[in-house]
C-alpha cells in the first residue's frame, strides 16, 4: 500500500453560489464514506482561503513571519485527501471521483514509503 | 536475438524484481555472458530460458552483494523475487504487462515512446537520442525521470481491467504509430525515412497482434502500417528525393508486405468492429491494389474518409479527404474544402492547396502557398520537393 495525497487546484476569487456547493458537499460526502468503506481513507479536510495563510522562515536563527501564501498564483490548494491505494491506476481512479465531485483538478502524488528522517 | 528476447526477458525480470533497473542491468549481464559463453559452449536448448534463468541469478548474487551493505533498494528487489516464481510458461503476458505500463497515460508521451523502445525494444539509450534528434544526457534523463515516477508513483504492471482497456489501448496504439511516423516521415533532419524506427514499430505492432488478438484495432493498425511500407522504395529516389504517391512506380513496391495488409484488412472487414486504424488501413489497401493513380478506386476512398470522419473530426482527417475529393470531384470542389480548414501551421496544409492551385492554373497562388509550406518543413527531403514544385512554376 502507497499513500498519496490527492490536492484540489482550485480558482482564486470567491466560493461559488452556495446551491452549487450544496451538491459538491453531497457528492464529497458520498465519496468520503466510499473511502471508509474501502479502507482506503487516512485524512481529508478542506483548507481556509490563502488570505488566512502566514509563512515562516528562519534566518540566523530568528523567525520572520509574513502575511500571505507563499506562492501567489491564479490557483490555490483548496483542501485534500490523504489515502492509502495499491497502485496508481487506484488513486487515479480515487482522483477521478474527486474531480467529479469537486469539479476541480485534482493532483496525484505519491508519499515516500519509509519515513526518511 | 538480442531484439527479439530483450523485450521478452525484460519483462520477465521486471516481474521477478519488481524493479526496472536491476531488470535492465541482470538482462545486460546476461547477455553479455552469452557473448562470452555460446561460441565455445554452443547454443543451449532454449536461448530464452538460459537467458532468463542466467538474468535471474546474477541478479540475485548482486542483489545480496549489495543487501549485506544495508541497500534498501537490493532488499527490497530480493525479497520481491523470492515471493514471485519464475515462469516459464505465460511469458508472453509479460510483456504485454510492461508495454501498458510503458504507456500508462500518467507519464508524458515522449516518456511513453522512450521506455517503449528502451524496455521492448532493447534499443539504447544513444540510439533512441539519436532517432528523436535530441541530446543523449537529455535522453537519458527523460528515462531516467520516467522510471522513477514508475517506480515511486506505484504506476502498476498490469494489462487494465475490461473497462479500462479501450482507453488504455489507444494509448499503446498511439505510440508505436507514433514511432512508425517519425521513422516513416522524420520530423526533421537530412533523411526522408528512417528505417530503423519503422522496423521497430512493426516488429512491436507484430507483437501486439499476437498478444491482444481480439482487438480489432490492434491488426488493424498493423495492417496500416505494413501498407505504408510497401510503399516505402517507391517514395524516394536514389537521390533521396520524395517521390508522391501518384508517380511512383509501383512495381517498386514490397507486394509481400502489401498481402499480408490487404489480408489483415479483409480480416478485420469480416470482423466488423470497425475503428480509426482498420479504416486507414483499409484506404491503404484500396491504395495498394490500384496499378496507377488513375485507376485508383477514389470514389471509395472518399468513403472510407467519410466513415473515419465519423471517429475522428481532426481537420487532418477532413484534409486527407479533400485530396481525395479533388480525385473524384475536381480540384475546385477540393479546394473550396480546403479552405475551410484551420490548418495554417500544417505545411501539408498548404502543400495540398498548393497542388490544387496549381491544378487550376492559378500560380501566384500555389507559388505563395508552396513558400509557406516550404517555411513550415524540417524535413530536408520535403522541402526540396516542394521547391522543386515551386520551381516548375516559374518566377
């Protein structure tokens, strides 16, 4: 089992209408408890737009702090899963589901194995 | 030998190791023992065997080598291949396994052509640079790159399940046409064809056929490409220059080839599951069975487009249908297709409008049309034709 983290690439600029995401939440619901049901959930949650992001650095040993996302982009990472698959060809199957729900493009990526460190 | 069991004893390595490059390395130790070992030795019974066999242990005494200095790579291959018995019977599954993984839609196109040709067709990495026109490191990255999203993408070994499979298959279908086109018209660089790739498409098209039987578009996309080289003496001169389709002599063409496509062809019509390379096969066929240009069977050929259009509403497909057209219709009719096409970066494009022009006594057209498409060609042998015609029109 690999586990990969599904992100959800979504626009800038304000949520949609709300019975347009009345119908994604009940489509992210349903595939959630598929998840459940298939072993394969680990996380998911959804994330505050970037204006609520801060980022941190450390120079010389002292932290600066700064307001904002790290990249400014036309997209951001809205949320994702975390889940745990046997292949690929299985979490892109995931990804499709998720990108049905959320009408969004969702990027497939692998979690090393091991823990490195 | 080395082409034909590289594939197959790749395949099988890679199922016992679960690891590409320790296949690739243990596939390269054999053979270069065979090298050594059968001129004094003789051939063993069963060349394939030995080699998979040989593969396999050499592999497994490196591999502990290397697990006793605590690499995590050499333990897991070796415990991979004490969980996966070699077998000797359903090889032929493997490789079928590895050309869909090679494929798999989740590495680039130029990555699926690369890994095609470096794991079944046992070409090398220089070879494979050098029929893509690209620097070899630049090569050698891309499969570099290409095996590690495999190898930490989990990207599986697996022919796709049932639902899967028309999907997936196109994509294998799409690159070994892909590697026939490049080596049948290169996309640039001094020579016209370049044989070497043609060879190899076919020889994995072969493959595939054998393998994927009841796939109609798998033979079907042999045929097709057994058709076009046929015809492949015929398209140049000694010179190297391109010689179209409506002058060629075609006693010059390979009429082996040209039966066993018009079979696979006749075949595939009985079988009736038609799709985009049984069609295109089948407009070669009618081709191929024309003694001239003039005595060709146009008015199916342009149904034959007709019915392709129906899969595929690409404006090259609609182009290819035009030249028919201007056969059956006039170039007037043709051209007034033409025009309707938005092509303007296909030198084809203006190639073909160039000829219809011509045809219809208009030269300062086909003379502007022929400039533009010599601008847009790389290929040396199809500039130098299109000058040529362009030349045959005066200032």
């Amino acid at each position: 089992m690999t586990k990969y983290l599904l992100a959800i690439y979504q626009p800038d600029g304000g949520p949609p209408p709300p019975e347009f995401m009345e119908s994604v939440a009940r489509d992210l619901h349903a595939m959630n408890q598929d998840l459940k049901a298939a072993g394969a959930w680990v996380f998911a949650r959804g994330l505050h737009p970037p204006s609520t992001a801060t980022v941190v650095r450390v120079r010389d040993r002292e932290a600066m702090i700064t307001d904002g996302p790290y990249v400014e982009g036309k997209e951001h990472i809205g949320g994702f899963w975390i889940i745990d698959a046997p292949d690929l060809d299985a979490a892109l199957g995931w990804a499709r589901k998720a990108a049905e729900a959320t009408t969004l493009p969702i990027e497939v990526r692998p979690f090393q194995d091991v823990p490195e460190y | 030998m080395f082409r034909a069991e590289h594939g197959r004893a790749v395949a099988v390595l890679i199922r016992v190791f679960g690891d590409i490059d320790v296949a690739e390395e243990a596939v390269a130790d054999a053979f270069t023992a065979a090298v050594q070992r059968w001129p004094a030795d003789g051939l063993p019974p069963s060349p394939a065997g030995w080699i998979i066999t040989t593969a396999r242990n050499r592999a497994i005494d490196r591999l502990r080598r290397q697990a006793s200095r605590a690499d995590r790579h050499a333990q897991a291959a070796l415990l991979h291949a004490r969980d996966e018995p070699i077998e000797e019977g359903p090889v032929q599954d493997e490789r079928l396994r590895l050309i869909f993984t090679c494929c798999h839609p989740a590495l680039g196109r130029g990555a699926q052509v690369a890994l095609t040709l470096r794991l079944l067709g046992g070409l090398t990495t220089t070879e494979i640079a050098r029929a893509f026109l690209v620097p070899e490191p630049t090569m050698a990255q891309r499969l570099v790159r290409a095996k590690g999203k495999i190898r930490d993408a989990g990207i599986p070994y697996r022919v796709p399940a049932a639902a899967d499979l028309p999907g997936r298959l196109q994509s294998v279908l799409a690159v070994v046409y892909l590697i026939f086109n490049e080596g049948y018209t290169a996309s640039s660089g001094p020579a016209l064809v370049r044989a070497d790739l043609c060879a190899e498409a076919i020889r994995l098209g072969r493959q595939l056929a054998l393998l994927m039987p009841d796939e109609t578009e798998v033979p079907g996309l042999l045929a097709l490409m057994l058709l076009v080289e046929s015809r492949r003496a015929a398209r140049t001169t000694a010179g190297g220059n391109l010689v179209p389709l409506a002058d060629q002599d075609r006693n010059r063409w390979d009429a082996d080839l040209i039966a066993e496509g018009q079979a696979i062809v006749r075949d595939c019509l009985r079988r009736n599951d038609p799709g985009v390379y049984q069609i295109q096969a089948a407009i070669n066929a009618v081709h191929s069975e024309a003694r001239s240009a003039q005595s060709t069977d146009w008015p199916q050929i342009v149904q034959l487009y007709d019915h392709l259009s129906t899969y595929d509403r690409s404006p090259v497909v609609a182009l290819n249908r035009a030249v028919a057209v201007a056969e059956v219709a006039g170039a007037e009719a043709a051209l007034a297709l033409v025009d309707g096409l938005d092509l303007g970066t296909y030198h084809l494009f203006h190639a073909i409008r160039a000829d219809l022009l011509r045809r219809l006594g208009r030269d300062v057209e086909a003379r502007a049309a022929y400039e533009t498409a010599i601008t847009l060609t790389d290929n040396a042998a199809e500039r130098d034709f299109l000058c040529q015609r362009r030349q045959s029109l005066g200032e």
